[in-house]
C-alpha cells in the first residue's frame, strides 16, 4: 500500500498589534498636527465664500509678494545650483589647508537660529554696519529690499545643498573622474560629462528651497518693517 503523506498544518500568522497600534497612533498625531491646522485654514479662508479670496489673491501687494518670492527662487535656485555642488566637489575630491574650517561654516546655518542671521545681515549692511555708509553712498540698497532676502536666502539653503551631495560624492569615489582625466578629458569635459550626471541635483536643490519656515523668520529680520506706518512691499512678503 502506498504511504499516506501527512500535510503539515500551518497556523495563521498572528496579527501584531503592537505595531499596527504605533502606526496608528502615528497617523493620528500626524493627522492632528498637519492635517487638522490645514483644513482650518482652508476653511476660514472660505468661510466668506469665493469671491473674497480672489479678491485677496487681485491685491496688488499679494501679487507683488508672490512676484517677489517667485523672483527670490528663480535667482537663489540656480547660485545653489553652481556653488553648492562647486563646494561639494571641492571638500570632496582635494584636500587642503583650512578644508575643515570650511566644513564647519558649512554647518553655521544649522546651528545659528534665522533671526540671528537676519540680526547679522542687518547689523552688517545697515546703516551703521561697516558696509552701510559705502552702500548709501552709491546708493545702493540691500537691507529693506529684495537684495538683502537674496543673500538671506542663499545663506540658509546652500548648506542643505552641499550636504545633500557630499555623502553621494564621498561614497561614489573619484575613480571615473580620474579616468576621464587620463583619458585626455579637460577639467571642465570631466566636470561636466562625468561628475555631473552621477548625482541628483534636483534632488538636492529641491531639499534646500524646502526650508521655507527658515526663510520667513530670516526675512523677517532682513526685510523687516520701515518706520512708515504702512508697511512695504518686502515686509508683506516676509508676512
């Protein structure tokens, strides 16, 4: 007789509570804390009904601070494009004097609250800073203007930028670039050609222009109010 082969019996695989009860709590929190605010504003900004908000959205000084915040990105996007891989590159693939220096300034936006950075701008570039009485006198205007919140800007997003690259350049090597090199490609061909395309940099602008709670307490320091009871274009932005 042939032998009876006996099936194995496998039991359910246990639901883990524990770890659905942590999602869900965290959902929950999330939902509590960005969600929630989210909807509120959306519905108190139409709780009047349509016809205010747009209204809102035709003011002139809504629309000249949307202008200026789209002006700001398109400048301070492609500077963080050209220096902060520059940097990256730099402190990735030579070693010299002071690199470690340079690495460390790297990471004062980190550590510096923006207030104080708005603070040292306007300290520096005021009109009593050691720049500001030059600068009046060429007429020139960069704090209470949309020079000054450039500045500001780049200040607190290239450093996200580089440290963005630093790791994927650190970790890709310079062998390819080496061999390009070798091969009779010039500094910029090997620049261009091979580093480049290794890494993502829209990524890592896209991880600096993000900070944009960074960039509202900074300007409110480097835009900042005038003493005229109306307040100007640049600190409507900064609101």
């Amino acid at each position: 007789m042939a032998e009876v082969t006996q099936l194995k019996r496998y039991d359910a695989p246990r639901i883990n509570w524990g770890k659905w009860f942590l999602i869900g709590v965290g959902m929950l929190v999330s939902a509590f804390i960005l969600v929630v605010p989210m909807l509120y504003i959306f519905i108190q900004a139409f709780s009047k009904g349509l016809m205010p908000v747009l209204e809102n959205l035709a003011n002139p000084d809504m629309l000249h601070a949307i202008w200026l915040t789209v002006m700001i990105a398109l400048i301070t996007v492609p500077v963080n494009l050209v220096f902060g891989t520059l940097l990256a590159w730099l402190v990735t693939r030579f070693t010299f004097p002071g690199r470690q220096l340079l690495l460390t300034l790297l990471d004062i936006p980190f550590a510096v609250s923006p207030v104080v950075a708005g603070l040292v701008y306007l300290l520096f570039y005021g009109s009593n800073g050691p720049l500001g009485g030059w600068l009046d006198a060429h007429n020139l205007q960069i704090m209470f203007a949309w020079p000054g919140m450039v500045l500001a800007t780049i200040f607190v997003t290239c450093p996200f930028v580089v440290r963005e690259l630093v790791p994927v350049m650190m970790s890709q090597g310079s062998h390819e670039d080496e061999a390009a090199v070798l091969l009779g490609a010039s500094g910029w061909q090997m620049f261009r050609r091979v580093t480049l395309p290794q890494y993502s940099l829209g990524a890592a602008v896209r991880r600096g222009a993000d900070q944009r709670p960074r960039h509202r307490r900074i300007w409110r320091g480097v835009g900042g109010f005038r003493l005229d009871p109306r307040r100007n274009a640049v600190a409507a932005a900064a609101n």
